[in-house]
C-alpha cells in the first residue's frame, strides 16, 4: 500500500474475476487463511507494515451446473469490484483461467467507507485443462538431424490436445512445422514427427534452431 501512512487500518479484499473486461465476479473462489464465500480479506495497518503476503491461497473450482448460483451468492454479498454486474448466460463464464482482484478500502475522516481502484493479478491458468495449460516439452530422443528433414523423431510433453498442437522449428525470420497427424499424438503426452527441412540445404557448418510447441487455436507457444 503507497502513501497512506496517515490512515490506521485498511481492508484488503481480494476475490476471483474473469480474465477479460468487464472482469465479472468469476464462479470460483478463493479458499485458504482469511478467506470465506470465495473472498479473502485481511485488515492491514499501513504505519506498522504497509505489505502483506496471501500464503497458501487455493482457487476451490464449481462445477458447471453450479455456476448460476455461485454468481448470484457472490452478487448478493455485494462482491463485484469493477461493478459489472449479473450476465443473462452464465455459461459463456471461461472456467480454465481466472484473474484475482485487489481492492482496498479504508474510512475517511467523518467515517465513509473510501474504495481505491481494484487491482488485478495476471491470469492464472487451471493447469489440468489441456485448453489454457502451459506448454512444455520435457525430453526429446534426439537434438541434431540433416537440414533436409524427413527426420523420425519422438517428443514428451506435458498433456496437449491432439487436434490443436504444433511442433514448430524456428530460426529468426523461417518457421516451418513439423510433419505429424493427430494419430501420432499419443495418449495426449508424446509427439512422434518427422522434422522439416530447413531454408538452406547448402550448409557449411551446423545451424542452431529453436523448437516449441504451439497451441493452434490462441497461438501460445
């Protein structure tokens, strides 16, 4: 908290958003010291120690039959920092990622509760969901080939969609992707594919690319 030295206490709340404006109250909620209803609150007293750690703060997910009521409970309480209200279908709500808002708010001299602008985290991502997971390659059979491709080569990964992955080989301004059907995507944890060739076959020396993993539908790598 910054430049309020002359305020004895303020409340901090935080609580779940969606990931994009106008940030709506999310279905799932925080749970973990301090917290209740989906929401935590800690009271702070800027002039001792203006900072404040949230340890071992979990994000209890609702199924999607609950999402209707989740909303309407929070609503109730009064929790919707960016005031944005209820939405008609509440199933349009992206379950896998989530944003956590921080709002303080202290009394001013005569007494009235004064709110500062919410503050949100960056989105954070339901790992399981192979949708919004981070990408990971963790080991591949082999690190060097022939600049002609062709090359068999085997991938594991963390779990990926067969329908929406690329391996991807780059070097500055060429990328080419690497040759494999979806049923060459084994159990959603290995990539068995052929390497593309490279933009110049006439080699001289070997060249270092980079390979990574992109998912096709939001372009993360």
């Amino acid at each position: 908290l910054l430049n309020c030295h002359a305020i004895p206490e303020v409340k901090v709340t935080a609580c779940l958003v969606w990931k994009d404006w106008p940030y709506r109250v999310h279905p799932h909620g925080l749970v973990g010291k301090d917290c209740s209803n989906g929401l935590c609150e800690v009271v702070l007293k800027p002039q001792t120690n203006p900072k404040h750690s949230f340890s071992n703060l979990g994000i209890q997910c609702v199924k999607k039959k609950e999402i209707e009521v989740a909303i309407e409970k929070k609503l109730q309480l009064g929790i919707d920092p960016f005031k944005a209200g209820s939405l008609k279908n509440h199933q349009e709500v992206d379950m896998n990622v989530v944003r956590i808002c921080f709002q303080a708010s202290y009394k001013d001299g005569s007494g009235q509760t004064r709110h500062l602008s919410p503050v949100l985290s960056e989105p954070i991502f339901d790992k399981k969901s192979t949708n919004t997971s981070e990408l990971r390659i963790c080991r591949m059979n082999k690190e060097s080939g022939p600049c002609t491709g062709g090359e068999e080569l085997y991938l594991l990964c963390d779990k990926v969609q067969k329908e929406d992955i690329a391996v991807v080989f780059r070097k500055e301004a060429w990328e080419a992707r690497a040759d494999f059907s979806q049923a060459d995507v084994h159990r959603q944890v290995a990539i068995v594919f052929k390497t593309p060739p490279y933009q110049h076959l006439e080699l001289v020396e070997p060249v270092e690319v980079e390979v990574f993993l992109q998912r096709l539908t939001d372009s993360v790598c």
